[in-house]
C-alpha cells in the first residue's frame, strides 16, 4: 500500500510479531481447525486403508478430478505464470514511481524487500489473491449452466459484490491503498473492477428476490466500517472507511459462503464448484497471512475503533469459513461416493 513512510514501516517492521488481535484471530483459527479435525475423523471413521480397495478409489477420482477441470487448470496456470512473469522483472514498484527521491521512503522500502526476498513484498500476497479471485469467479460463470447451486451465488456473490464495489470506490477516491510491488500497481486494480460483472451476475437473483436484506447488511457493514477505520489517507475518514468496509463484507460473504455449502447438496458432480472450494481457501489464506504477519498494530496509524483487530479477527475468520465449507464439502461427496468394502 502506499501511503506514507509509515505505512510502509507497518509492512517492513515487526514482520514476525503478532499483537494481541492478530493473536486472538490464531487462536479462533486454531479452535476452526481443530474443530474441523474432529469431523473429518468421525466421517472418515472408516476411511482409506492401505491396501484395500479405497486407495483404488481415491486413485481413480483423483485422476477424473484432473480430466474435467482442464479449463480450470489452464486459468489458474495461466494466472501463476503472470504472476511469476512479472516478478522476474524484478524490482519495479509502483512505490518507487509515485514516490522517487525521498530518502526515508527509500531506506523504508529497502527494508521491506529484505524482509520479503522472494515477493519483494507483502503486498505481493493481496495482489495473487486478486487474481486468484478472478480465476475462481471465472471458472464459476464458464459452468454456470451445468452447476446447478453453487455456494459462491446469491448472497455470498452478493455481499462480495458490495465488498469489490467499495474496493473500486476507494481506489478511485485515492492512490494510498494502491498496491505495490511486481504484481501492484494498475495489475490488481483491473482484477478488482473485472470480477464486478461477474459478481452482478451471479448474485442478480438475491438483488431481485431480497435487495432490503442485501441493503440491511452492507449498510450495517458501513456503519461498523465508519466507527472502526484506519487512519492511511491524507485527512480522507471516507477512504480509510471503504477499506474497512471492504474486509468487513467479505468476512460476511465468506459465513454466507460456508452456510450456502451446508444447505446445498454436496453431491453436485460439476467440478467447478470443488474447484471453487479448493481456491477459496488459499486465496483467503493468503489475505489472512498478510494481515496476520505483514500489517502488525501501529497506534498512530488507528484513526477510530478497532481496525487492526478487525482486518485480523475478520480475516482469519472468513479463511476458517472458507476451510469449514471445503472440508464439508469434500466429506460430504466422498463419504456418498466412496465404495464399502465387502466383507467375507
């Protein structure tokens, strides 16, 4: 993000510490993960063996898992490749285009790619989310008319559709929350303003049946955002705001996301929507780890309420969300599909 040297020095300083919010989001991480341990084993109760017939099995829907999701693989290939593209163009950060010259922003901005050899910077991690999140919605479309239900429609599409909305709002209100690095600057934005179609698309029917509720809760989620903001534009409360309200909606769009997974049969055979289930969490994981490890709490930088624990707390929550619905997911379909052994 490039807001001023200290925000930089959120990202650069104390990378390996956590305060206490984003201790209390791992801990809530933990609690999920445990959780999701114990239901694993009592449906996997009598799960894969060695040498009995369920390696067969997982062996024979692993590789028709591969052969239907050839489009998918090529995007997210494709996505990868970009990515590794533009970071061997080495250091050419949309910071040091904005910003040239000043001397205390360069020491800065030195210490982040030391801190972060391999991506040159935190930042790196939010735009791969970005483009993964373009991946995932586009695999969602493409099969849309085979699919069925699929979790990430109607309200979760709808409360992440709010949630791209005030990305676009704030990146064209102000350049502070632009991203830097190899694959920062116009690269994620772009990404950000292609997934809203998609989202309208897929979340029209929510807007026709339920536009109060929709209204309710973006508008709750504002309300929160505006008592709870960071302090990183120029005198802008509005901006620091949007950005607040942008996390705040995905967190909810991430429950809505795991509650549709539990409604929704999890027997549906299109393989997009497994797919969606595997990104989902890495795409989550990696905002989460950002926030977690890269943005620790700096006092100067809270202009009102609590925001550093809710990009930590709401952050790590929604990756426990998007988990809960994979591991269900993927429960739910092997537990039905895989073969019972015959006894003699």
């Amino acid at each position: 993000m490039t807001a001023t040297s200290a925000t930089h020095q959120v990202v650069g300083g104390g990378m390996l510490g956590l305060s206490p919010g984003g201790l209390e989001a791992l801990l809530y991480a933990v609690v999920a993960m445990v959780v999701l341990r114990v239901e694993l084993q009592r449906r996997w109760a009598s799960g894969p063996n060695l040498g009995s017939m369920q390696v067969s099995w997982c062996a024979d829907s692993a590789k028709r898992l591969l052969k239907e999701c050839v489009p998918e693989a090529a995007l997210l290939l494709s996505c990868l490749t970009l990515a590794a593209l533009l970071r061997s163009r080495g250091d050419t950060s949309f910071f040091e285009a904005v910003q040239p010259g000043g001397e205390q922003e360069q020491e800065a901005w030195e210490a982040i790619k030391a801190e972060w050899p391999i991506l040159l910077t935190a930042d790196t991690l939010l735009s791969l989310q970005t483009m993964l999140r373009l991946v995932v919605l586009l695999s969602v479309v493409l099969r849309l008319g085979s699919a069925g239900a699929v979790p990430l429609s109607d309200e979760a599409s709808a409360l992440w559709l709010g949630a791209g909305l005030a990305r676009v709002a704030l990146l064209a209100r102000t350049s502070s929350y632009m991203l830097d690095g190899p694959l920062g600057g116009m690269l994620p934005a772009a990404c950000e303003i292609a997934v809203l179609p998609i989202l309208f698309v897929l979340s029209r029917h929510t807007l026709r049946r339920a536009p109060l509720s929709v209204g309710v809760a973006v508008a709750a989620a504002a309300v929160y955002a505006s008592r709870n903001r960071l302090a990183l534009s120029d005198d802008d409360p509005l901006a620091d705001s949007l950005f607040i309200l942008a996390h705040t909606l995905d967190a909810l769009a991430a429950f809505a996301y795991l509650v549709r997974t539990a409604l929704i049969d999890g027997s549906a055979k299109d393989v997009s929507v497994g797919f969606t289930h595997l990104l989902m969490p890495i795409q989550q994981g990696l905002a989460a780890y950002y926030f977690l490890v890269a943005f620790a709490e700096m006092p100067q930088l809270v202009g009102k309420g609590v925001p550093f624990e809710t990009l930590h707390i709401g952050n790590v929550a929604a990756f426990g969300a998007y988990l809960g619905a994979c591991a269900l997911f993927f429960a739910e379909r092997f537990d039905g599909e895989r073969p019972i052994a015959r006894t003699v």
